[in-house]
C-alpha cells in the first residue's frame, strides 16, 4: 500500500489552510502591536503564512522579530521566536541546527517557567527526534509534553500530542495503538467541534487501515472524512481523501473507481492550484493506465513531470522518473529508458550534492554557534582572570616591575605563536578546501558518466535491443568514456598546481600566437558543425601570465562557445587594452543558445551539472570553475555576459605588463 507519504502530508494540512489566508491583516496586527506578546504573537503568525509558500519571506520577518524581542529582553519572545527558527531549519533539512535552537528556546522556557512553551519544544524535539528515525526519544518528547498539557489543561495541545504519538506508532508498526491514540484525538475534536481536526484523523486513520489491508474500514473512515469537508476551507482534506480512496481501489484492482475518486481529486488540486498534489495525482493514474494503456501512463507522467519541475520538487521529481523508466521499458522503449535512467542518475547525485551540501552547512552553522558561545565563556574568563591580576598588582607593588616583564614575555612570545597558528589554520583549511572540491567533482562529474555504463550495457545485452539501438547505446557509452576522461584531466591539471604546490611561472608573451595555435587544434570540431571561428586579436597583444594558464581559459572558453553554438554560427576572440587601466580584456562570443538568469548567476559554480550542447556533446561542470581560479590567480577577473537564444561572451582580464 502507498500509504505512508500520507500521512506526512495529512499532517501539513492545518498549516497549509492558514497558508491561505490574507497576510494583510497580519502586517496590520504587527504594525499595532502594543505589547511584547503581541509583538512575538504577530511575528509568529506571519512566519506561519510564508513557512511553506515562501520561506525566503518567513525567515525575514523571523530576523527582524528576533532583532526586536533582543533588543526588548523579552526572554518568552526570544525563545518563541528562537524554536521558530529551529522548525525552518528542520524544514531546510538542518536538522542539527534545528534541535540546538529547540534545547536553546526550552533553556530560556525553563528559566521563566513558560509551561505552554517547554511543552511545545518537547513537541518540536519529539518531531526531530521522530523524522530521524529515532522513534523511542520522540516518545518521550511528546509524552513530556503530553504531561504539561495535561498539567495546564491545554486542550489543543493534548490533542496534537495525541495526534502525533499516533503517526509515531503508526511507523513503528504499532497500529493499534496508533488507532488509540487518533481516536482520543477524535473525541477531543468532536467535543471542539474541530471539523479539521477530524477529517485529518479519519484520514489517518484510514491509512492505517489501508497499509493492515482492511480497505472495508479504511473505505469507511476516507468516505467519513469526504462527508465532513462540506466547506471550501476544507477542500485540502477533501482532496487528500479523494486520493486515498483511488489509491484504495487501485489496490483491489477496481480501475474505474479507482480513477473516479483521482479524476475528482485532479480537478480540486487544479481549482486550488495545489501543484505536488496535482503531480502526486497524476502519478497514481499513471500506474493504473500502465498496462492498459502505456502511452496514456507515459504522457500522465510526462504532466506530472513538468509539474514538479515548476515547483522544484526533486525527490518527488525522482519517484515520476523512475515510474517513466518502468513505462518505457514496458513497452520497449529502450532508447527513452537510457535515457531517462541517465536524467535519473543525474538527479540522484545533485539530491546527494544537496544533501552533503545542507549537512556541512548544518555543521559549519553549528561550529558557528559553539564558536559564539565559547567566546562569550572566553571573555567572562579572561575579564575574571583581569580583575585577579588588578588586585595581585595593587597588594603587591613591589613586585610590579617583574610582572609587567613577565606579561610582556608571555605576550610577545603568545603573539608569535599566534602568527604561527593562523598560517598553520589558513594552510589546513585551504587543504581542506581542494580536499572538498575534489571529492564533490569526483562524485558529482566523474561519477555520473560511469554509472551509466552498467545501465547501458545491461539494455545492450538484452535479447531485444535491435541492432540500431545497440549502436545508439555504442556512441553513447563512447561519449560517456570521453567526458569521464575529460574530467579525469582537468582532475589532474588542477590537482599539480594545487595538491603538489606547483607555482605560476609567469613571464611576459604574445598572446595572439597562443590563440592561433588553439584555434588550430580545435578545427576539426568547429568544422563538425560548421562554425567559423574569428580571431580579432591585434598582433601586438602582449600580457603578464602563466601562458599554461591562459592557454588552458582560451581553450575551455572556445571549446563551450563550440558546444553551444548552432550549425553555421560564428565565434570571435577578441581583446581589448581601453577598458580596464593596466589590464588587457579578452573575449569570446558566440552566438549560440545562451543562458537564462538563473544558469548565469551558477555558471561558474563547479556542482551545477552538466548541460547537453546543441549537438549533444556531453562534458563537465568544472572547466569554467577552473578558468576562474586561473585567471584569479594571475591577478585577473572573469565574468560573462548572455541572453536566452542569442549567445554569451565570456570576458577575463589579464596584467598588460609585469
């Protein structure tokens, strides 16, 4: 049964309904606010508006709260606000970050006795505790929290703790007793008259049925939640038990029910512009369209694709991919099968990139954090040690003369030793730094091509891959061979001039004979495509660089401008001595496919993937990374210039003169 990701997102929906609502009147609120706890009450309701639509905006007005309730010492709002934070960076996937900001805000709740408060971080901690796997402290957590509401006779929060020690046993594979605590939940929001409440547990409970495969019971309580969303403030329960019925009738293999309740399901994601739910949607019926209908399935999941791809929803991104990949190689189509296998793998490690990304920022966010505390711990020790030395200085005068010796000693001999300490921390963390690169572009660029070798050869050696199909599978596993060894390469290139400490040797030389002889090894792929290259470098242009160095820029610029231009198009190298004092500027143009804002503002990042060029030439991410470093080590800049379908001129900056 495809039952758990639903209940995740039943548990999203009472945020996502106050997502809905108009943010002025909020604004307003925070405008008027008299008090401290209107002011923490304001910011808190308007971090809830843009938590899910707009976390850019959500972490703004979270700053600028904090800055004020700091600047008032109003410790609840501090912590409020503080266990906020912590939810957004467990939202971002820092969740490190996000349980220390949670210890923080229930160290200051413990101080001022703010019950509510430390109920509602144990509740926080539970959830961290809960999405890491670690199910028996998210017990506790909630079960601590559970306690205090009880305490303070918090009627919501008991039952959103009931609520959530029920999805806890519903992933421990402890259903009945996750049902125990959904329905004490219910009598609590029956009692409320909650009706949102409600349409979400007989959600959840259904699935829980569903995955015990008692689909009689969890028909009845998805039909129950159906009945109870009679309001369009509810059509985002509504639409959540119309899938789950269909996913229900998908399973006892009743595909026209089935699509009858997703067909229902469809029109209110679209009405209620719910895009993942829309995508989500699209994939169920694509599975009951796979058999009967493959070409039906293939273009669902071609909707859905396109869908998720607007809302950058990567891991579910993967799920259609891989769906189409199961479609295509139902009906044969091994050529759309590699293919896709190929955009799969790519996407798997960009989630491994953004993953090892989120984790080393977690990390460094972290030490940050330490680093700030241990400072302020560093200074009350040093001011305590100062005020001991004040009075050893004024008891004992006599001895005045030795100590301020003595001092200056120590401090002379600290001060080279700090010197010595911060050239030893520079060294390291450059060495940590082409340490990271490196492993990040081997398991980014040279990894992708490999792994798609095994996937290639196990559809060539398939009894019903044609001939034509084996040689397409040929020419690419040959290109997959050429940009692995490209990367080997520029791997090795790099890794002399900064793993063996290989210097510049700069020195002063005619650059426009370096470029005739790179033009000239690269005709033949011009020629492929027959693309005039220009050069318009006047005879005389002479520079102070490592011409190992400038070759290689001239030669990775030219060999993109190849890659990306159309047949009969034209390149031109170009420099120019007027525009920057004391600098020569050269360029390349073409007029190719250009980029769009947000390709131009990562075009040098080395992890961005690579992109296919105009004649399917693969290659990798980091040339233009490594013309950057080049050119900045040569005392010199690089930045580019393009338009989407017109072309992009590439410029960097060289000395005219030693």
């Amino acid at each position: 049964m495809r039952f758990k990701a639903i209940v995740v997102i039943a548990l999203l929906l009472g945020t996502r309904l106050f997502a809905q609502t108009n943010v002025a009147p909020l604004l307003d609120h925070l405008k008027h606010a008299r008090t401290d706890t209107a002011l923490t009450n304001a910011y808190r309701d308007i971090f809830r508006y843009y938590q899910y639509a707009d976390p850019d905006s959500a972490i703004y007005y979270l700053e600028q709260g904090l800055q004020e309730v700091n600047q008032r010492k109003y410790k609840a709002g501090i912590a409020t606000l503080t266990s906020l934070f912590a939810a957004e960076d467990l939202a971002q996937g820092r969740v490190g970050l996000a349980r220390r900001r949670n210890r923080e805000a229930l160290k200051i709740f413990t101080e001022i006795g703010n019950k509510d408060g430390i109920a509602f971080v144990n509740n926080s901690l539970g959830t961290i505790e809960g999405k890491s796997g670690n199910f028996d402290e998210a017990t506790k957590y909630f079960m601590s929290a559970l306690k205090i509401y009880e305490s303070t006779s918090n009627p919501k929060g008991i039952q959103a703790c009931y609520i959530k020690l029920g999805v806890v046993n519903e992933q421990t594979q402890n259903p009945d007793k996750a049902i125990d605590y959904y329905n004490k939940a219910m009598e609590m929001a029956k009692e409320n008259a909650d009706t949102l409440a409600m349409g979400t547990l007989f959600n959840n409970i259904g699935i829980v049925y569903g995955k015990r495969g008692d689909f009689k019971n969890a028909m009845a309580c998805f039909e129950r939640a159906i009945q109870l969303c009679n309001s369009p403030q509810l059509d985002a329960v509504l639409l959540q038990s119309y899938m789950d019925m269909g996913i229900v009738y998908d399973n006892l293999e009743m595909n026209r029910e089935a699509l009858e309740y997703l067909n229902k399901a469809m029109v209110l994601a679209k009405t209620k512009n719910f895009p993942e739910d829309y995508a989500r949607i699209s994939q169920n019926m694509a599975s009951i369209y796979e058999k009967t209908d493959p070409a039906k399935a293939m273009s669902l999941l071609k909707d859905a694709l396109d869908t998720t791809n607007k809302i950058g929803q990567k891991y579910l991104e993967l799920d259609i991919i891989d769906a189409m990949i199961a479609t295509a190689k139902t009906t044969k189509d091994y050529k759309t099968a590699l293919s896709l296998t190929e955009r799969s793998q790519a996407l798997r490690d960009t989630l491994f990139n953004i993953a090892k990304a989120k984790e080393i920022a977690d990390l460094q966010s972290t030490y940050e954090l330490d680093k700030s505390n241990e400072k302020v711990q560093q200074l009350t020790i040093s001011e305590k040690r100062n005020a001991q030395k004040r009075d050893i200085i004024i008891t004992v005068a006599a001895g005045l003369a030795l100590t301020l010796l003595a001092l200056m000693f120590f401090y002379r001999k600290s001060q080279r030793l700090n010197v010595q300490l911060l050239k030893r921390e520079s060294e390291l963390r450059k060495a940590n730094t082409i340490k990271d690169k490196l492993f990040s572009i081997i398991g980014h660029d040279l990894r992708g091509p490999v792994a798609n070798a095994p996937h290639m050869i196990d559809i060539y050696r398939h009894p019903g891959t044609t001939a034509e199909e084996k040689q397409y599978l040929l020419e690419a596993l040959l290109e997959n061979a050429n940009a692995s060894l490209d990367t080997l390469d520029k791997l090795l290139y790099w890794g002399q001039s900064q793993i063996k400490g290989i210097g510049m040797k700069r020195s002063m030389f005619n650059a426009s004979g370096n470029v005739d002889n790179i033009m000239h090894l690269m005709n033949s792929s011009a020629e492929r495509k027959q693309i005039s290259i220009v050069n318009n470098l006047p005879a005389d242009t002479t520079i102070y660089a490592d011409p190992t160095h400038f070759d290689f820029v001239i030669r990775n610029l030219l060999s993109n401008a190849i890659k990306f231009t159309n047949a009969s198009g034209t390149i031109k190298i170009a420099a120019d001595k007027s525009g920057k004092s004391g600098f020569v500027v050269f360029s390349v143009a073409d007029n190719g496919v250009g980029m769009d804002a947000i390709q131009l503002a990562r075009v040098f990042e080395p992890l961005v993937g690579s992109t296919l060029g105009t004649a399917n030439e693969r290659g990798t991410s980091i040339g233009l990374m490594l013309c950057r470093e080049f050119v900045k080590e040569n005392g010199g800049e690089i930045w580019v210039e393009s338009q989407k379908d017109k072309g992009s001129v590439f410029y960097f900056s060289l000395l005219a003169s030693a």
